[in-house]
C-alpha cells in the first residue's frame, strides 16, 4: 500500500495529524502495535484527563469535533498558584486576556473516541493496528515499513507519534537528552466538599507540585488530581490507605477544597524529562512525546505535541499546494526551527520550576518570593504568563 504519510501511533497526537492530513485529500497510514482505537464506551469518561489550552481547541475546532468534545468538558477561567512556604499567591484570570476561558479539562479516552469515529469515516486513512513492524527502510526518495503480517506501506514521510519509548526515533538513531526528575506523579480522581470554582488550583511544596483540575462527571462536581512528590516522599506514599491518602492531600492543599474523598482507583508513574538533540532525520519526522516529554506540572505535554501537529500539518498542506516533496530535508528543517525552540524554552522552564522549588534554603526561599510578587504585579508580565499558559498567541 502506497500512502502520502505514514504515522507510527495511534494515540492522540497520532491521531489527530492523520485527521488533519486526511481532511486535506491526503493518503494516511496509521500504524500502531495496540489498538488505542478501541475505547468502551463505558470507559470513554474514565481515565486520565488534559487540559487543553485554547491553541488545542482550535485543532478539534477546524476539524468539526470540537462541538462534540466540548459537551463533555469541564472549563477553567481561572488558575491560582501558591506556595505553601509563604509566598504571595499567583492568580491568573481569563479576563485578563480577554478571554472567556483559559482551557478546558477532559478525558484522554473521551477526545480519542471521537478522533476515532472520525478515522473510520474516512476514506482517505488505512489502519494498521495490533501490528508490529518487522522492518524500516528509508531511502532518498521513499520510506518502507513491512508488518509482521507482511504488508508493506511505502510513503514520502514517516512520522513518528510513537511515545517517550519511540521505535522511529531509535531506529532513526535520533539521540536524546534524558533525565530523571526523581519524582513519582500520583493521578486520581476526587470529590471534594467545597466546589472547584472552575478554577486550575497549582501548589508548590518542599516534597513536590501538586495540580487540582476541575473536571465534572455526570453532573457531579470533581477534581482531577496530578500530585507529584519526589521519590523518598512517594515511598510514604505508595504505603497510604485512600483514606491516608486524602488525609495527607487536604493537608498539603491546606483544606483549599475542602474535605477530599478519592474517586476510582489511584494511578502513579516515574517522571522523567526527555528531548531530541533533532527532530527529524532522512523522510522521518518526530512530533509529540516522542520528540519531547515534559514535567506535567505546567499541563503542557499534549498541548505541545498538538502544536507540533498543528506546525507539521501546515507545513506538508503548503508544500503539496506548491507541488514540492512533503519529505524533503527543506520541510523537516522548517518544522524543526519552528518548533524547537519554544518546546526546548518549557524544557528550561519545567527545569526552573523545578530547581527554584525543592528544598527550604532561604535564599531560595526569598528570591521565590521575589519572584512571585512580581509577576503578580506586573501586569504585562502576567499577561504575557497566561497567554504563554492558554496557548494564545
């Protein structure tokens, strides 16, 4: 089978780009070893959520699916940052930008059943799921990938939106930077007794972040929880009881919402940071985790990956409208300077963030306060911050 793009993964960056291509009269192929297609209904609303920020929005809006997803969102117009050490506390307001919101929480699975619904309307997308590749080619003209089951798909491009473990990105021999933060993120589900206040709730503590996002289910109010805590802190915390649990997260959030009674099961796994020293090497492009991992304390990783989507997109429209090769080194440089800087400037500020917050020594301590008192008077700083944060530009 030839195709005009071959994606590797099918998640929701994958996913997205071949709707985005697709939508534009080009010839998909989307490969994938699993089937994240193939979402129960019931667990449509389950799961892990984003936050996504209103560049995001504007992807599933040109795409027709934003009505849909929407319906099941919850929003936030409001963010506040504090730092439980004494610092003046941060407050971001949707007003500020004049903005009517600042970005919307939803679950994974959600967004990805309707992408799938989507796909398989399509007639311009071939799926290859539950499929493992057996072998990569890539020449000065075309890119070859045989499956186990022994098909062959042969493309101009190949992208790979395969995750932080990326087979193109290895088999590309695309090295990376790669470290530990020595922090463990616990995710959750809560129900708390005082209400959200469609507000994204960020605090900072000596053992680690903590990110309370307002997510309604069923007409119930909720909150979905991102509580990162450094390794030694983690230990203490794998032991807890749901009831420890909560305990120990209203004491930490100094009772912001309330009474917390946890919600399902609680979910956890290691944090680490990663980038590409490229993002592209002959015919082959990367975009999303695996070109990059971030910290999820800012709420910034898919949000990234569907701007790089959005870049890689525009890019390969504008290149096919000129008639030009859509895999030639001239459009993967191209998407490579446009992106890379903004995704190596969340690198540093994930880094700073978490640098600037670990520990008590005092200097550290007064120079945070210095720094928060300032952002939260000058308002074209601040402007600029929740800008940066909505994915406005």
């Amino acid at each position: 089978m030839n195709v005009d793009v071959t994606i590797i993964g099918a998640g929701l960056v994958g996913c997205t780009l071949a709707c985005l291509l697709s939508n534009q009269g080009l010839k998909v192929g989307v490969v994938d070893r699993n089937n994240p297609l193939k979402v129960r209904k019931e667990s449509a609303l389950e799961g892990r959520t984003v936050a996504l920020n209103l560049s995001s929005v504007g992807i599933f809006q040109e795409l027709g699916l934003w009505s849909n997803i929407y319906h099941s969102t919850t929003n936030f117009n409001r963010i506040y940052v504090w730092d439980s050490t004494g610092s003046s506390p941060l407050e971001f307001l949707s007003e500020h930008v004049n903005e009517e919101n600042l970005g919307y929480v939803v679950s994974n699975n959600l967004v990805l059943s309707f992408l799938s619904k989507y796909i398989y309307k399509s007639k311009g997308i071939e799926l290859y799921l539950d499929s493992e590749i057996s072998s990569l080619k890539i020449d000065d003209t075309k890119t070859s990938i045989i499956l186990s089951d022994g098909k062959e798909v042969t493309s101009a491009l190949i992208v790979g939106a395969d995750g932080a473990n990326s087979f193109i990105r290895n088999k590309t021999n695309i090295e990376t930077r790669t470290w530990s933060y020595d922090q463990k993120a616990f995710v959750a589900s809560l129900k708390t007794k005082k209400p959200h206040l469609n507000t994204a709730w960020q605090v900072f503590t000596s053992t680690g972040p903590i990110a309370l996002l307002p997510y309604d289910k069923a007409g119930k109010a909720n909150v979905s929880l991102v509580w990162s805590a450094d390794n030694k802190y983690a230990e203490k915390i794998d032991k807890f009881t749901k009831k420890d649990f909560s305990r120990e997260l209203e004491e930490k959030t100094e009772s912001t919402l309330g009474e917390i009674e946890i919600i399902g099961d609680i979910y956890s796994f290691p944090l680490y940071q990663l980038h590409s020293k490229t993002y592209f090497s002959n015919r082959a492009v990367l975009v999303g985790d695996a070109a990059h991992s971030f910290h999820p304390l800012a709420g910034q990783g898919l949000n990234s990956g569907l701007s790089d989507v959005s870049c890689l997109f525009k890019l390969i429209a504008g290149y096919r409208r000129k008639a030009k090769d859509i895999g030639s080194k001239e459009i993967l440089r191209d998407y490579e300077k446009q992106r890379k800087a903004p995704n190596l400037a969340m690198v540093a500020l994930m880094e700073l963030f978490k640098q600037g917050f670990e520990g008590s020594n005092p200097w550290l301590k007064l120079t945070r306060n210095m720094a928060f008192k300032v952002a939260s008077e000058n308002k074209m700083l601040k402007r600029n911050l929740i800008k940066q944060a909505a994915g406005i530009t």
